[in-house]
C-alpha cells in the first residue's frame, strides 16, 4: 500500500449556503468543521486541481452570492 490514505474529518459539503452572501458562508464552514480553511474565488476562476482535506473553496458570483455547493476537497 503506498503512503497513508488521508481522511476527511467533520462535515464535507454546505449545500444549505448557496444563495448565501460568500464573507458569511467562510465563518459558517469554518465554525462547523475547524478542520478547514474556507476561502472565496470568483465563479470562472481558475484553481489548482488538487484535492485538499483542509481546504473549502466557495465560489461565489460578482455579488458575493455562493453559486456552487461549497465542500471539502
């Protein structure tokens, strides 16, 4: 087996804050699972395409509105 398989820990996916103000939907994610950091990219943004379990990107539109289901990776 090759290296150790890396676990997600707390909740994975905020499919509730769609629709939600981006600023508000970083300190929701962040209180309910301290194990990550959320963090704001503009809808169409180009982003790395590796998978991260500390990591929530919430992709939000040009009104700061939260356009995908924020989640874990």
């Amino acid at each position: 087996m090759k290296g150790k398989v890396k676990r997600f820990k707390g909740k994975k996916s905020w499919s509730e804050l769609v629709g939600t103000a981006g600023h508000a939907a970083t300190i929701i994610i962040e209180r309910q699972n301290e194990n990550v950091d959320a963090i704001i990219v503009e809808e169409g943004s180009s982003v790395s395409t590796d998978v991260r379990c500390d990591r929530v990107r919430i992709f939000v539109d040009e009104n700061d509105i939260v356009k995908e289901v924020p989640k874990v990776g």
